[in-house]
C-alpha cells in the first residue's frame, strides 16, 4: 500500500514537492526511518517488490529471430520509482544532520547488497543484474544533482557507494561482474571520485579496480579467455585507456599496485599502466639522436608512489634483513645473499594456487624497495662527493650493496624466477625519473656483466615482449631498448640467439627500425651511476 501510494504522487502532473514532503513524514512519523530493523525491513521489501515487477515484465521479442537476436525488454518502472522514493528520503526526511541522512543512505546500500548477494547465489546462471544496474545508476545520477550544502557532502555518498561496490567485486558476486564494471566506471562516479578532493577518492578507485584484476588474474595468466572474459578484459583495458588519457597521475602513482595483480603474460595491460605520465610533461623522442637522459631536468626527480612498496617485505620479515644489508655489506660474505632466493619461493600449496613458485610481490618489493634506497643514498651523498673527496668511496660502497643483491639475483635464480625479476626491473622503466634512469642502468649494467648468454637472452625477451604488442610503450622502456641495439659497448647484434632463426633475425630488425634504426652510435644515452669497476 505504502509503495502504491508513492506511484501514484510520483504519477502527480507538475512539480510535487509538497505531496513528496508530506509522504516522507508520514513514513519518518510512522518510525521506519530511524535506521533500525524496521528500517531495514521496509527497505528490504520494497527492493524485493521492484525487482520482482521488474523481472515479471521481461518478454521476449517475437519472430522467427534466433536467440543470440532476440531482445530482452524489462519494465524498469518499479526501480525507477524506488529509486526516487530514496532520493527524496535524503532530500526531505525531517533529520537535522546531514550525517543521520548519509546513515540511512548507508542503512539502504546495505539491504541492496545483501539482497543482490541472496539472488545471486539463488538463482547462480539465471540471475540478471539489469534490475540493480539500473537502481544504482538511478541513484548516481540522482544524489550527484544534490546540493552538497544542505544535502551533505557528495564525496561521503560517492565513497558509501565505492564501499557498496567493494563489497560487490567480481570475486564475491561473479554474476555481476559486467554491471558492476559499468557502475564502477561510469561517468557519475570514477570521475567525481579522481576529481577534486584533495585525491581522497583514489584509494576507493584503486582497491576497485584491484579487485578487478584479481578477478581477471586467474583467467589471464591460464590464458582461459572464453568470451565473457574476454568482454570483460577489453572493458578493462577501455577503462584503463580512458585513466591514461584522462588520469595519468593515478596510473604513475598507484602503478606498483597494479603491477602487482598483472599477471606477466599481460603485456598489453601492464604496458598501459607503465605508460602514463604526468600531464605537465613532455616527453622527449626516445629516437632523438645523442639525447643524454642524464641531462633532463626530471631525470633525478623521484616519482610520487602511493603504494607501500615494502609492505610485502614486511611481510615476510625481510625489511629489517634488508636495511642491514644494504648498510653494512659485510666483506666476508653474507648468509643473507645465500639465502634470499630460498626465501622468495612459495609453499607448494601457494605455488599451485598463484601458478608460480615465486612470491611475486615480495620480489616486486624486493626489486623497487633497494633501488629507492640507493638512489636515496646516492642523491644524498653525491653532492657533497663533488666538495669532499672522503666521501666518494661511501656512495660507490652504497651503491654496491644494491649491486651485490641484484647480481646475485640474476646469478642464482632459475629461468622463471630470473624472468619474474628482470620483469620487476622492467616495471620501473617508465617516464623521465630517478627510478627510470637507475633501473635502466641495472638492465644494461647486467646485460653488459652476465657470464651467461641466457641472462643476456632473457634480457631482451622481457624488453622485446613489452614492444612487439600494440601501442602505448613505456618512453623508460623505449631509450633502453634502443640504448641496447645502438651502443656498441652491449655487441648486441653478434648475439647468437639474435641470429638462431631467419625469423627471429626479421623480427628483431623490424623492432629496432620501429624504435629508431639500426646503426650503432659511439656514445651512450644511459650514463652509469657508478663506475663499471664498482661491484
């Protein structure tokens, strides 16, 4: 009766704020709005109302069309009208904070999750998402037109409804999945989250869209791209389009994160995210002939992260062995190099679930974690090397503690764990920065020093993998590939596996021509931090 009684006022020709205004009272007299179980319950029983009307109405198109042609049509009225009933509750319920209102919005997101939870897991293949689809887009357009003055602050109803979506990722509600990554994405929300702010709103956009990946990650790294997921992956990927084009500076400074839940094989994916760079610059042309990085201005600016990067190593309580290391070296040889390949390897019980022997994460961390403390070190101690010859030997010793781990890396793992590591140096390959610069030259310091022709090979598969997909490349990628082929210090083109196949050799050739030429040039762009005789 109650809900009837809302239609009909909705049905009112003209403006009806008065009828509305006296409707809401009846309901807040009548006690079910105070945010208690009778609350709950109301709502609970109008969700259930509408969204049965809903599904009622749906009528296949008539005709001889073959399924995959026929049309579903819903009668949205219901929703459309349960939709209102909410936003005229926050607009006219007789509360004096606008707290108590943003309480009951919160009250109302909660029924709705646990409802959406109850029918998926009731109707598993046969559950439709449209009806709620269309109740949470009603209610982004409608509580993003509220005064946020008398009305409450906008953000506090946008990061309710971010923790409304957490709650329903892909992972929880599977069958939600495609809904869910158009409300996440859609323009009344992420927008207004990354905008303004202060940047509050991003941690809500990146735990969404880390809870997206996570999903797509098992799918991804089997290869399993049957075609709902393989819908969902190139929503993913517009999405991540759209963040670069219009977000630049939240792909740089959560791209740690992201890195983290791609799988390796995702090249396309990873190389979107290691792409972005701040909008006030400009990037120099990677083919641009003699260009010195070391002379850009940004070169020796750290990038912003936001992510915790040792949070793995803290883990697994490795910062503190780490830290010591890395300030002391001891001479006579360190338990802690010995051990640390032992240390990054899984349980078997993990390492059948992740579908790697590695921790991931941890080398990750591991990998960017030491490279921000020598280039901490370095910055803080050069300067005075320049005025204080005492101090010189300090910032190489420094340095070499950095080198020793990562040589030792590269020296003792595995084929797979190698790879997973260089794949970690590789994710630091981005725009103009310290880390750009320092990680560019541990990729050809360690191509230049391998004893090994596999580390060399392994080497150019991580960054040749990165070039061979569609566009964008990574500009930090892009000068370390073409300081590879041209400097004649790395002999690069007398490599056997260059040559070990015509196609390969074609290939190859085709890469270089697309990054600049083939001819070798005399001196470098990517000067060395220290002497090549300081390990």
């Amino acid at each position: 009766m109650l809900f009837a009684e809302w239609y009909q006022i909705c049905e009112l020709p003209g403006a009806n704020d008065g009828p509305c205004n006296h409707y809401i009272l009846q309901l807040y007299q009548n006690g079910l709005l105070k945010g208690d179980d009778m609350t709950e319950r109301f709502f609970r029983i109008i969700t259930e109302l509408s969204v049965a009307h809903c599904l009622s109405s749906e009528v296949m198109s008539s005709g001889a069309l073959q399924s995959a042609q026929q049309a579903q049509t819903l009668s949205f009225l219901a929703i459309d009208i349960y939709a209102k009933l909410v936003l005229a509750i926050l607009k006219y319920c007789p509360v004096e904070q606008g707290s108590s209102k943003l309480f009951l919005m919160s009250k109302i997101l909660t029924v709705t999750v646990r409802f959406i939870q109850k029918d998926a897991e009731d109707k598993k293949a046969s559950f439709n998402p449209r009806p709620y689809f269309r109740l949470f887009i009603n209610w982004l357009l409608d509580l993003g037109s509220l005064d946020p003055v008398t009305d409450g602050a906008n953000f506090q109803i946008l990061t309710a409804f971010a923790n409304t979506f957490h709650v329903l990722q892909p992972l929880k509600v599977p069958s939600f999945c495609f809904a869910w990554l158009e409300l996440v994405s859609h323009r009344t929300f992420m927008p207004k989250l990354l905008t303004g702010n202060s940047q509050k709103g991003w941690p809500y956009i990146q735990r969404l869209l880390v809870d997206l990946l996570q999903f797509l990650e098992p799918f991804l790294r089997n290869a399993e791209l049957g075609v709902p997921v393989h819908f969902l992956y190139k929503g993913t990927l517009r999405v991540l389009l759209v963040l670069l084009h219009d977000f630049p500076e939240f792909l740089c400074d959560y791209h740690f994160t992201f890195c983290d839940v791609i799988p390796p094989s995702c090249i396309q994916m990873r190389n979107i995210i290691l792409s972005a760079f701040p909008r006030n610059m400009r990037l120099p042309d990677p083919s641009t002939p003699n260009l010195k990085i070391d002379l850009l201005p940004e070169i020796r600016e750290s990038p912003r992260i936001l992510s915790e990067v040792d949070a793995a190593l803290k883990a697994k309580q490795m910062k503190a062995d780490v830290d010591e290391y890395l300030k002391t070296r001891p001479q006579g040889g360190s338990s802690f190099l010995t051990e640390l390949k032992q240390r990054l390897l899984l349980s078997p019980s993990e390492a059948a679930s992740a579908g790697t022997r590695y921790n991931v994460p941890l080398i990750n961390s591991l990998v960017l974690y030491v490279g921000m403390q020598a280039i901490q070190q370095l910055q803080s101690r050069v300067p005075h090397a320049q005025a204080t010859a005492n101090t010189v030997p300090m910032s190489v010793f420094l340095v070499s503690a950095a080198l020793d781990i990562f040589q030792s890396l590269i020296g003792d793992l595995d084929t797979e764990g190698r790879y997973l590591f260089l794949n970690a140096i590789a994710n630091q390959l981005r725009y103009p920065n310290s880390h750009t610069h320092y990680f560019s030259f541990i990729l050809l310091y360690s191509f230049a020093e391998a004893n090994q022709e596999i580390i060399q090979e392994q080497i150019t598969r991580v960054l040749l993998e990165r070039l061979i997909v569609n566009k964008p490349h990574p500009w930090g990628l892009l000068i370390t590939f073409i300081e590879l082929i041209k400097n004649p210090r790395y002999n690069f083109w007398n490599r056997s596996f260059i040559r070990c196949a015509p196609e390969i050799e074609k290939l190859f050739e085709s890469v270089a021509r697309s990054c600049g030429g083939l001819k070798p040039v005399d001196e470098g762009m990517v000067s060395g931090w220290v002497s090549e005789t300081a390990h």
